[in-house]
C-alpha cells in the first residue's frame, strides 16, 4: 500500500499525474474489463485495454504503451485494487522512478477523473451500442475514446478536447 500523494496538489501541466483504474463493460453474454490510463491534467486517455479476465497483464500492457507513447508522469495514481498493488505492476513504476500514489480504501472520489471517464465511456457509448462481443466492444470503445480525445470538448477544459489541450499548449515556463 503506498499513501495518497495527489491531495491538496495543484495539477498545473500534463503528465504531472496520470491515474488509472478498471470497470466492466456489459456485452451480450457477460462482460469484459476496460483498464485506462489518463492524464489528470489535460483529461486524455493514454491507453486503454480491454480483457476477459481481472489479470494484471492487461493493466501493466496499458501502463507500457502510455509510457512508450507519452513523457512518463512524475505521480501514477490508482486505488488498492491487486492488480495495482501486485508487485508486477508497481515494479514498472519504480523502474521508471514514478512516485506511487494509492487512494484510501472506498474513495471513489480520489479517481474522479477517471470515473467521470467510466460515465462518458458507458453513457455515451456502450448503453447504447449494446455489443454482442469482445471483438465488437474492442471496436466500438476505441472509436468512442478516440473522438473522447479528439472531437469531445470537456467543460473542465473549457471547452476543448484533451488533445487540443494538449498539442496545442503554450511552452511551459522555466523554472527559476
């Protein structure tokens, strides 16, 4: 278990914090795990996977690839599930020299931006396509996230997309 470290922290610039976490999405006769990686400041998702299973490999594949395709972040945050505190997951953090950041236990408030990711995902998307398979739901969530990052404005950014956030930034200032 490792303490909270995102209380009180103004989140200023992208890839100071990333958070992840894991829901299920109802298919036709059952359903899958999506795990995310999003970036608290400019609110993108990073990388997502989908499995059948509540495995860790999914989760460490998702934190791989937003770490080859993005500056690694300074803070990790997730909640205490196993798949977080495994010690497979936490290893590729420390390999990384990635601060670990654990929400207390019920504090669904501490993953907020990710929640409000679950709630888009499944309003906006799955609700309504109500897929037959992992295969369709694999198709159907990676165009949903991909208009999430580029076509969706977001009220918290006022009112531009994360990738607009993100590419379109000023250069940040030096420090003193």
């Amino acid at each position: 278990m490792y303490p909270y470290l995102l209380r009180g922290l103004a989140i200023t610039r992208p890839n100071q914090a990333w958070a992840m976490d894991i829901s299920y999405i109802p298919i036709a006769r059952g359903f899958v795990y999506l795990a995310a990686v999003v970036d608290w400041f400019r609110r993108r998702v990073l990388a997502w996977k989908l499995s059948i299973t509540m495995e860790t490999s999914f989760c460490i594949e998702a934190l791989e690839e937003a770490l080859s395709m993005n500056e690694k972040p300074e803070i990790f945050n997730t909640d205490q599930g196993s798949q977080f505190t495994s010690e497979a997951f936490t290893a590729r953090l420390k390999e990384n020299g990635i601060a670990i950041s654990m929400d207390g236990k019920g504090r669904w408030r501490d993953t907020v931006f990710v929640e409000r990711l679950w709630r888009s995902v499944k309003y906006e998307e799955v609700y309504l396509r109500a897929c037959t398979s992992v295969a369709e739901a694999r198709q159907s969530i990676g165009r949903y996230l991909d208009f999430y990052n580029t076509a969706r404005p977001h009220s918290s950014l006022k009112a531009q997309t994360p990738d607009q956030v993100y590419f379109n930034r000023l250069p940040e200032p030096l420090a003193a």
